[in-house]
C-alpha cells in the first residue's frame, strides 16, 4: 500500500475526528503512541511491536492530514533514493 | 510509493549505521524528530513540516528495520480500511 493510500484510508476513517479534536491533542497522542512502542519494544514482544508500530504510523497519518501535508511526498523529496546528507547511497556521512 | 519500498530505501541508505547505533539510540532520535515535528507544526512553516514529517517517517522506518518489523504489514493488519476498535467506516466509536 502506498503512503498516499494510507494516509487518505486514515483520512477516511477518522478525519471527522481527527478534525474535531485539532491539531494540539492530535500531536499529544502520537506523542503518547510512541511511548507505547518504546514499552513494546523494551518488552520485546513481537505482537504488541507490530500494533504500537501501526498506531505510530496511523497517528502521524492523521496529524499529516490535519495540516494538509502529503506524507509520501514529503518523504520522497527528503529522502529521493540517497543520503539527504552527504547525497550518497549508501549514507556515507562520517558523524 | 509502497510503504514498504519506502523502508527498504531505507534500510539501502541507513542499515549499516542504524544497526550500529542500536535500538535505544535510534528510539531516542525517533523522539526527538517527533519534538522537532512539534516545533514545526508550533511555528506554521510549511516547508519546515515537510521536512519533519519526512524525518519521523524515516527514522520510524530506520527503528522498525532494525527490530525487523514490516511496517507496511503491521499498518495493514491493524488498519484494514475499518477502524480497529468499533469495526466500522468510518470510525463511529463515541468517545
């Protein structure tokens, strides 16, 4: 599934409530999300990794669509198939 | 872009240093893109979002290949065009 068709299957699915609770909140529950994945990462299980992953890519969905940002756009012109920082493939960069 | 190409473009450019940093190291700098993000979205700059965007998206690539974590397949799982919780499109949950 591409980005984009993620992000606009989030928008689908909770953007009258992603609307509805605004920018602020939105941003404090990804926050919360990605506390979840650090516990489930310390935790080492593999299921609850896959889900806090998932949460944390669903949540920053969510924010993106909030502000009107095209998450797979913004991801490929940062990051169009080399380093953003020393423009190597692979990342060469010594610090 | 699938979401998975977009974590194996990852793991192209950054596998060697993200395996070497480790998992605590490369939790830390998820979290502080994700601060990063929030200074962005606080000051309104649109280019600027973008690119914090494009940086959380990454590195929560870089820490998902490095605990080997399809993250393509653990958003599709949990978010399958319905929301999780009340099973229905759009999310119709009440609180």
């Amino acid at each position: 599934m591409h980005i984009f068709e993620f992000q606009k299957m989030m928008s689908r699915l909770f953007f009258h409530r992603d609307y509805e609770r605004g920018v602020e909140e939105t941003y404090c529950w990804l926050v919360e999300e990605l506390a979840e994945l650090g516990e489930a990462i310390e935790g080492n299980d593999r299921e609850a990794m896959e889900k806090e992953f998932a949460d944390v890519i669903a949540w920053l969905a969510s924010l993106a669509n909030i502000k009107g940002i095209d998450l797979e756009r913004a991801a490929i012109k940062k990051y169009n198939g080399k380093c953003p920082k020393c423009n190597q493939s692979p990342c060469q960069c010594t610090v």
